[in-house]
C-alpha cells in the first residue's frame, strides 16, 4: 500500500464464520468476533483489562501487510464487556503481530503436510484473503512446554502491576495463542472490503441520501442540496458540510454522517499514514496526546479505525449478554513498522477512543 496515498478501504460484515471452519482459520483472515488467529512465530498471551483485570473480548482481526514489506502483518483489537470499563480507552488493547514470510513459511512447513502459502504482497490492498491452504491459528505446546507456561501463568498473577508482569519472560519455545482459560467471545463474521472511492463513483445513490434526509430532517437542517450531495465533492472542492450549520452545533458530527452516508454498513476504515474521520470534536492537542512507538521511538501515524455500525454486530457467543459500546475507535501504529529481530510477541500500539453522540442512528 502506497503509504503517500490517502485512499481509503472500507471493511464490510460478510458472511457468519461457521463453527467447523474456525479452526482452519490462520492471521490472514479478516474477521470479527471469536478469537485472535496467531501467527506461527509468535507466542499471543491473551490481554486483560488494564481498569478490571478481566479478560478481553477480541474485536476485530485485520490482516494489513504494507507495500513492498517482506513481513506479513497483523492488528487485533480488544475490549472490555464490563460496564465500569465502558467508553474507557484504557480498557482497549491493540496489539500488532509481524513475521517475515520465510520465517511463517518454514514454520508452517515443519507442521503441516500442505505447504501452500497466500501470496499476501500482492493482495495487500484487500488485507489478504482466507485459504483453506493457511497454517492453522495455533501452534501446539508439548507436555513439558504446558508445564513450563503453567508455571510462568502462576507467576504473572502475583505480578504487582502490569509492568512486572512484562518483565517476566515467557518459557522459551512456547508458541501460539495462550488464552488464560476459556474465554468469553463474540460471534464470528468474515470481513469483505470495498473502496470509498468506488462508491463515490456510484450513479445509484438513493438509499444514502434518504439517509441523510432523515438525519437532517431530524436535527432540523437547513439548506442542505441533496442532489449535491450525491458527489463527494462540489465543484472547486469545497465540501457542502463545511458551508452548512447543523442545528445542534456539532459540525464534526456532521461531517463524519456525510462520509458515512453512501456505506451506512461500514465497520472499518483503513488508511494508512492517512485522515481520520472523528465523529466528535477532538483535544486541539490530540496529534500530540499520540505517543511514539514503545520500541523504537518513531512518530505513530493513524492506520485505521472501527466505525459505529459494528456495536449492533457484537453479538456474544456465550449465555452473557456481552456487549461493548463505542462511536469510533481511532488506531495509530509505529510509522516505520518496526519489528525487532529477536521479537516473538505482539507490540502494543495506541489507540484514541469518542463515544457515539447519535448511537441510535446507527442501529
């Protein structure tokens, strides 16, 4: 993906992942709901609340290598259920995982028979694709690894605070997805991906505009053509919104129902060192509340965000009503993408969460 390009992908519910194919599941599937599918090299512990010290609910796997990189390359996002947490960034953890191809191949190789491999580089743009060829979501421990984790498990839970707990080192070996017990899930989807710029390019948008007729007639605004609303821009690219008051006074609110108004179903949006689309009025210091990268002090830039309409697509797996409510999630990754040479765990990245204004809209 150009990192200069602001085009924007947009990520789509698609299909429910059927029970008997999550297994065969690997981390170059895009998907909601159910659990992290982790990369051979790496060993996933998974996350717990920073506020609560429950477990995480995963969010959303998205399989996002960059142009020309040797590295495939993927972000999970996870969230608290616990209503004490709700509308907490602190109760979020994004977590990105990277290998490089050959190294992911001769895993995949020395555990597989099938030695196929998705040629991601090429499907970049399409955050990889699922094939029933991947490796599988987890590696397999033998009895002397288990015991070993089992060990380190115990002594993490007398960890006085979060940092002691990363200065404990893993058993070496261990590999895979270590959750800490059964954990609580969401359903799973399939995650299609399509191109703003498509839909913009798009004769028939009748249901956007009834949309955004409805909005308007709800917040009792004025002067808005809807027939120029139809293009993403009017002539000399000067954007209707910027021109037009919304009766409550929220302009950036807006704005972010203009964008979204031609893909009311969108989950993500993706764009990399590109714009964010806020759905409140951000800090007049947000670009500066970005921390660098944790590992090598590079600038973060945004990577993507998790838009509203996926609320009312968390749909827990389990007898609790789990649930986790937001208006947009805001994703910043290290700029360069770093990757040390002797890492084998996910490196936490940053996040910017706003609650939702009009959560009812989209619902």
């Amino acid at each position: 993906m150009d990192l200069t390009s602001e085009r924007v992908l947009l990520g789509l519910r698609d299909a429910s992942i059927e029970a008997g194919k999550l297994q065969s599941l690997s981390f170059l599937t895009n998907k909601i709901g159910d659990v992290p599918n982790c990369m051979p090299c790496i060993t996933f512990l998974y996350p717990t609340c920073t506020l609560c010290g429950e477990t995480l609910l995963h969010i959303v796997q998205v399989y996002c290598p960059l142009e020309g990189s040797l590295y495939h390359r993927t972000i999970n996002v996870f969230a608290c259920p616990q209503n004490e947490c709700s509308g907490k960034a602190e109760s979020w953890k994004v977590l990105r995982s990277q290998s490089l191809e050959t190294e992911a191949r001769q895993k995949s190789e020395a555990k597989q028979t099938s030695t196929g491999v998705t040629e991601w580089c090429d499907g970049a743009d399409d955050w990889g694709m699922d094939s029933e060829e991947t490796p599988s979501r987890n590696m397999t421990m033998n009895i002397s690894e288990v015991a070993d984790f089992t060990n380190h498990l115990q002594r993490l839970s007398f960890a006085d605070n979060a940092q002691e707990a990363e200065d404990i080192p893993l058993p070496t070996g261990t590999t895979g997805l270590i959750p800490p017990g059964p954990v609580p899930t969401f359903q799973p989807y399939y995650i299609n991906v399509i191109d703003e710029e498509e839909l913009c390019m798009q004769e028939d948008t009748a249901h956007a505009l009834q949309l955004l007729k409805e909005y308007q007639n709800r917040e009792g605004i004025d002067g808005i053509d809807t027939e120029q609303l139809a293009s993403c821009k009017e002539d000399g690219g000067e954007e209707r919104y910027e021109k037009t008051k919304a009766k409550h006074g929220d302009e950036v609110f807006m704005k972010f129902m203009k964008r979204v108004s031609l893909c009311q179903e969108q989950v993500l949006r993706y764009s990399f060192n590109g714009k964010p689309l806020f759905i409140s009025a951000p800090p007049c210091n947000v670009n500066q509340m970005v921390p660098f990268c944790n590992s090598c002090g590079s600038c973060r830039r945004f990577e993507l965000q998790i838009m509203p309409a996926m609320v009312s697509m968390l749909r827990s797996n389990n007898e609790d009503d789990l649930t986790v409510e937001f208006g947009t999630v805001l994703i910043y990754t290290c700029e360069k993408s770093c990757w040390p040479a002797s890492n084998h765990t996910p490196l936490e990245e940053f996040l910017f969460l706003q609650s939702d204004p009009d959560q009812k809209f989209f619902k």
